[in-house]
C-alpha cells in the first residue's frame, strides 16, 4: 500500500510539472510602456541629465557604451556628469575635394560620359508595368527576408505587446517560467551584459549590424558575457523577474536607437 501511494503521488507530480512547460506564444494583449521604455535619443550630441549613465544614452540613441566612450574619450568606470555633452556619432571627416575636369584637354570623348540615368520617358507603357511589378517584389521580398531573419527569443504563457502612449509597439513582454530559456533573436555580438540601466534587471543587448539592437531583459541569469558573438537560437539567458514584479522576458528590436514593432520582424504566430 505504502508503495502504492509513493506511485501514485510520484505520477501527480509529473503530471503537473508537464502542465507547466512553456507554451507557444499565442494570447496577446497589450499594456502601457513604461517610461523607460519610450526613452529615444536622436541627434548628433546629448546633454547629459540628472540619473543619466553612459550605458543608458548609449542604449537609447543606438550605440553601445564602449563606442560612446571611445567617441568622447572617457574610460572605465566612464563617469560623466550632468550639463555636459556627449558626441553621439563620430566626426566625419572633410570630404575631398573633388577636381575640376577639363573635358576640352582630356582625350576621353564626351559621348563616353554619362551623368544622368534615362530618363523615365525611355520606358515604354510595357516596360514601365513590367518595372512597377518588379519593384512590389522586390519590396514583398524585402519584407519576407526581415521576418527570416528573425526568430523569436523565447516561449511562454502569452505574450503582452508594449505600446507607447502615441499608440506605437515598444517592445513585447513575454511571460513564462522561471530559469526558461531565452536565445538570441539572431546572430549578432553581444555588446552590453549587466543590470546598469535602471527598469530593465539584469539585461543582455545583442548588435547584429550598424543598425540593429536587440534587448533581452528582467533574466535571472545571464550566460554570455560581453564581445563575444552568438547565433541566432543560442541560449544567452535565463528567465527571471529582476526589475520586474513577474518572471518575463521584455524583449526590444531598437533601429538606430528607434523603438520598433517585434511583431513586424518576428515569424508570424
């Protein structure tokens, strides 16, 4: 009898622990942003304010820390102060003069010269439809090819979509279990790996080009460390709550510094 139950009870067990493996993401809802979740910084310079850090500026205008602090000279701990005013973008440099060409002294004939495309009156009406389809596909290829890209970070219970107070997506909390995994959304190197930027708990942020910042925040754990590169699907983290009042992952796509749609870029449900 005795062993009886120890079977039984061993049985309800495992079959409550299976009921609590992450699902698919599939309920979506929707909730206000935080404030820390609408801070853009755009521009060429930034004045830096009270409760400033070099790591959230860098987040918020689409660098990273160690590019700020190379453009402005600072070093580690890369202490700044309230007033003063950081370069956002490296100074380009002067573009070269270009000479002034004497077509009459060079032996190059003119008609070997082309300076503007043709004009748009050299398309006939076939070539001019046959040149709009072209341009939808490639536009509808473009699109496909940004959603291939991209995988989602990790599974839960439902999904909630962050949204702005001017009605745009923020970012997307996905709610799961503690110690789930989290992977990278795609390939890229991660460029931050701490807890320095205040709402976010331990965070890891991935750049996967001059362009694109990838954000994986509130995890109990992080397992990659910073300069290191990882592939799309890899395990960075693991679930958790700091920062947070519930165990999620939030999850951010940044363009330049620009909060964009996840949902524009993730496989479709």
């Amino acid at each position: 009898m005795r062993v009886f139950v120890v079977f039984i009870c061993s049985m309800l067990v495992a079959s409550c622990a299976g009921r609590f493996e992450p699902a698919p993401v599939v309920s979506l809802s929707t909730r206000l942003a935080s404030e820390n979740n609408l801070t853009e910084i755009t521009g060429n310079t930034y004045i830096v304010q009270p409760g400033d850090t070099l790591f959230a500026i860098a987040f918020y205008s689409g660098n990273t820390y160690r590019e700020l602090a190379k453009i402005n000279g600072l070093s580690a701990p890369y202490t700044i102060n309230v007033g003063q005013t950081l370069k956002l973008t490296a100074t380009e440099p002067p573009p070269h003069t270009r000479p002034n060409i004497d077509l009459a002294q060079t032996n190059t004939p003119k008609s070997d010269i082309r300076v503007d495309p043709l004009p748009a009156q050299a398309y006939g009406e076939g070539e001019k439809e046959k040149h709009r389809n072209n341009h939808k596909a490639h536009n509808k290829s473009s699109i496909n090819s940004v959603k291939r890209r991209w995988v989602w970070p990790a599974s839960g219970e439902h999904t909630i979509a962050t949204v702005g107070s001017d009605g745009t997506n923020r970012g997307l909390d996905i709610k799961g279990l503690l110690g789930s995994k989290i992977t990278a959304a795609a390939d890229g190197r991660v460029v931050y790996a701490g807890n320095a930027l205040k709402g976010y708990g331990n965070l890891i942020i991935i750049k996967h080009d001059d362009e694109y910042l990838s954000a994986y925040a509130h995890n109990d754990s992080i397992l990659v460390s910073e300069q290191t590169y990882v592939k799309q699907g890899q395990q960075i983290a693991t679930m958790g709550q700091s920062g947070a009042s519930e165990v999620m992952l939030h999850f951010e796509i940044r363009k330049k510094g620009k909060s964009q749609d996840p949902f524009i870029y993730l496989p479709d449900i």
